[in-house]
C-alpha cells in the first residue's frame, strides 16, 4: 500500500492513518468509511454542525457532547464515536474533513484502487458510468472509483482528473483552444 508523503505528513494524514490502522486490526474500515461518507453528507448540510466543528468558543466539553450526539443521531460506529470524541478532545474538529479525505484515500489506495473525478455538462446515467468506470479500470490498471459531478460551464464532454493528470474532453476547452488558434 503507497501513501503519499503529504497525507502522512499532514495533521489530518496522521489522524487518519492512526483510524485506519485502528480499523484494519478490527476488520472495520468498511464500516468507518461508510459513517465518514454520512458525516461529510451531515458536514455539508448542516450549518450547525459546521459551527460545532470550527468554533474555537465552544469548550472541549460542549464539542465534545455536540459530536457524541451526532455519532447517536446518525447511527455511527463506536470506534468512529469514540475518535470524534478524541477529536473534541483535542480541540483538532476542524481539520475534519480533511481527515474524511485522508482516510478515504488511506483505505482506497489499501485496495489498491484510485480515485478518479469526473465533471459532465449534464448528469451521466448508470449505464454510461459504467462503461466509462471500465475504459478507466483498464487505462489505469486499477480499480477505479468514480466521483461524479455536474458543471454546466463544461457546454458538453467531460473532465476526468484521476490524481495530477486531467483529461479534458470538454466542449468549453475546445472552443476556448479554437478561439486562441484563431487571434494568431
């Protein structure tokens, strides 16, 4: 399994790599990353939560209580409790969603599997989803894991962007090249 230097460096990285080895020895990295992909989805939802997470008045105690809750309201696992518990503790909630993404790489690059980001002008079905997961499974030579997005700025095509390489089959992009090739 390669991690990269700069997750393990970061604070988030070495929070995340703690969890993950925590979660290997008791068979539940599935199961972390199952209650992490519900956090996120609380995290970007609720304007509360986000408070709770990055207010430095809140006291340790009240973080603390705040995150337990949350861990009951949305059925999280007991050791993900008990590291939002450490977090609070710690006074380190706001490096937690940098710790979500840490951990989610730690345990897809343990699969050996990569991540792969693609942006359409209009949502993509099942089926073209699919196929495009197969053409990039066999590029790569690896599992891949799509992320879908939609920007409408893209006019039509895609943008993958698998780690630092992007491929951009954007109409935005080609009628932007053209309008360089054509000012000479």
């Amino acid at each position: 399994m390669e991690i990269s230097a700069g997750i393990k460096a970061s604070l988030a990285g070495r929070y995340a790599s703690a969890l993950f080895e925590l979660a290997s020895e008791t068979d539940a990295v599935r199961v972390v990353e199952s209650d992490f992909e519900r956090l996120a989805v609380a995290l970007g939802e609720s304007r509360d939560l986000q408070t709770v997470t990055t207010t430095p008045q809140l006291s340790r105690k009240a973080q603390g209580a705040a995150v337990a809750a949350v861990s009951s309201h949305l059925g999280l696992s007991e050791l993900t409790a008990k590291f939002l518990g450490v977090l609070a503790a710690n006074r380190r909630l706001g490096s937690l969603a940098g710790m979500i993404c840490a951990f989610q790489a730690i345990a897809a690059a343990s699969r050996g599997e990569v991540s792969a980001e693609v942006a359409s002008a209009h949502p993509l079905s099942d089926a073209q989803l699919t196929r495009l997961k197969d053409r990039l499974t066999a590029r790569e030579g690896r599992s891949i894991k799509l992320n879908a997005s939609v920007d409408p700025d893209l006019l039509g095509g895609l943008v993958v962007t698998i780690g630092s390489q992007r491929i951009d089959g954007s109409i935005r992009t080609r009628l932007n090249s053209l309008a360089q090739a054509m000012k000479g």
